[in-house]
C-alpha cells in the first residue's frame, strides 16, 4: 500500500528482538508491580480514576502509567493546571500523548486528499466530501483531556521514590481539590 509503514525487520533486529522476549515476562512483573504500588497508592483519592485492567485481561504493554484526572469535576482545576502543580512538587507526570492528537483528527483523515496517492484509500462512489473525517467523538474527545501519565520504565524507579510521587500527588490534590475528601459527588465516587 501507499500508506502505513513498514515492518518487517532486517535479521540482526530479529535476532535482538527474539533474545529481549526472553526478558518480556519479568519487566511486565516489574511494570505491573509498579502499575499496582501507584494505583495503590492513590486508590482512596476521588480526584483520581486508574486505568484498571478488563476481568478475565492480563497486562501485557506498559508504555506509562496513565490515570484520568477528574479533579476538575470536584471543583480543582483543569487538567494542565493540575500538571503543571504536579510537576512543580517535583513529580514527573505529563498530559497524555495522545492529547490533541487523536487519530480521527489528524490531517491524514482530515485533510490529505488520497486521490492523488494511488489504490483504494478512499470510496470513490462517494463525493469527495464525504471521504473526509469531519466526525466528532465526544465521549473519547473528552477523555483524553483528562488523561494524564507518568513516564515509561517506571519499573527501574525505587518504590521510595514513587511513593514519595504519590503523596506529592495526593497533596496537591488536597490543597486543589475541593471537597477532595468530603463532599465528593456519588456519581464520582461510584465509578471508582
């Protein structure tokens, strides 16, 4: 196709890549162990939302430790302005990645006219119009506002460290966060 990237890895890569699998099972021990020492950590904060795990799942990729941010709902500020108080007490937490970048919005689906690429990367029974994505997602648009992470490789991070994390995290809450505590609103408190 025209589109996409390739993946297919010359031999040495294969080979390294093979001999790193041997590894894979024990760092994702490690990550999960970290994953579940923060979730932990901060489970008894209303403000914070973990990604869990779907019953019957295991985890299998750990590119960072992501969490929604809801403290906006309990009256604390909006989530750049809760980041950035993180990182001023010296935690390393940061918007999620895929903040303002979600897939449906980028130019390839939005703008980029693939008519002038080659095959079939459009329905050409329909008006050019309608190939474009103008289409709104407002369940996952609103989501990823929220999102924010700790870096990857969390794993080699001593446990003193992330809990020392946590805490700042937690007091940054309490001291942004109304009614972080007390008064949370049932509709937050029963999705957690």
């Amino acid at each position: 196709t025209s589109l996409g990237l390739k993946y297919r890895p010359h031999l040495v890569a294969a080979v390294m890549g093979h001999a790193s699998a041997r590894r894979l099972p024990r760092r994702n021990r490690a990550s999960a162990a970290t994953c579940d020492l923060l979730r932990e950590s901060l489970r008894d904060q209303p403000a914070i939302r973990p990604l869990t795990d779907t019953p019957g799942g295991e985890r299998g990729g750990f590119y960072a430790y992501v969490f929604e941010y809801r403290g906006a709902e309990l009256g604390g500020p909006d989530t750049a302005a809760f980041v950035e108080a993180v990182q001023a007490a010296g935690v390393p937490l940061y918007r999620d990645q895929y903040h303002g970048a979600l897939l449906h919005q980028t130019p390839l689906f939005r703008d980029l006219d693939r008519r002038e690429l080659g095959g079939v990367h459009y329905d050409p029974t329909r008006p050019w119009e309608e190939n474009l994505s103008r289409q709104r997602l407002p369940v996952t648009e609103d989501l990823v506002e929220r999102l924010v992470r700790m870096p990857p490789e969390l794993r080699a991070v001593p446990k003193r460290y992330l809990r020392r994390w946590a805490g700042a995290i937690d007091r940054v809450l309490q001291t942004t966060t109304a009614g972080a505590r007390d008064g949370v609103d049932p509709r937050l408190q029963a999705t957690r």
